[in-house]
C-alpha cells in the first residue's frame, strides 16, 4: 500500500488569514483525518445554533470571542480554546474583528441545525 507524499511546507496562519477579509466565511486550511482544519474571521452576532452529531472546537488566534450558551458565556481570549459538546445550544460573538480555528467533522454547516442565510460552504485556501 503506497501513501500519498508528505508536504513538508508548514501552515502559517497568520499568512493564511491575511487572504481573505469577509466575516463568518470559514475558509479549510488542511485535513486532517476526516476532520476539516478552518479558519474564520468574526464581528457581530453569529445565530444560534447546534451540531446534533459532531463537537465543535474553537481556538481564538486573535481577538476576542464570547461563546454564548443557554446556562452562561465562555469568554476565550488569544491563545486560548473551547469545545462546545455536540447537542449543545450556542451563539458565538465578537465584538472586535477575532480569528479563530475551527476543527470539526468535514462537511459540518456552519449554522447547524438553524440554517439560513448565515449558511456557507467552507472555501478552500490555497
């Protein structure tokens, strides 16, 4: 059995974010397994939400995010990460322009369960 060759060219996030300017827009920067590594950049009210089958893994690179949830917020800061539990009920915020990295499942929505016009495809960054 023959595997794929391995890229040895290392993933800078910071050159990645600077790519792409729109909010809410999750943009797939690897793979990994059968999970999708994205970054995003936040500002506003993202709506309410819930991913029935997947946990959701945020990591704030910049900014500030809040994770609100129906029995209180999280409140994440750079450098620092939260898993929201598959099931659970919540409404990410940012009140300042905050990049963050996502990781779940691949093909996971967006919006999750609520759908709507906030729903978008991860794009792939080259």
């Amino acid at each position: 059995m023959s595997q794929s060759p391995v890229s040895r060219v290392p993933i800078n996030l910071v050159d990645k974010l600077a790519q792409f300017s729109d909010l809410w827009s999750q943009k797939k920067v690897a793979d990994l397994n059968d999970y999708e590594v994205k970054l995003a950049k936040l500002k506003g009210e993202f709506v309410w939400h819930t991913h029935d089958d997947t946990d959701e893994l945020f990591l704030v690179i910049s900014g500030r995010l809040t994770i609100q949830l129906r029995d209180g917020d999280v409140v994440l800061e750079p450098g620092e990460l939260f898993v929201v539990p598959r099931g659970v009920e919540h409404c990410p915020v940012a009140d300042e322009e905050t990049a963050v990295l996502l990781l779940e499942p691949a093909g996971t929505l967006n919006t999750g369960d609520a759908g709507g016009p906030m729903t978008k495809a991860a794009e792939t960054l080259s």
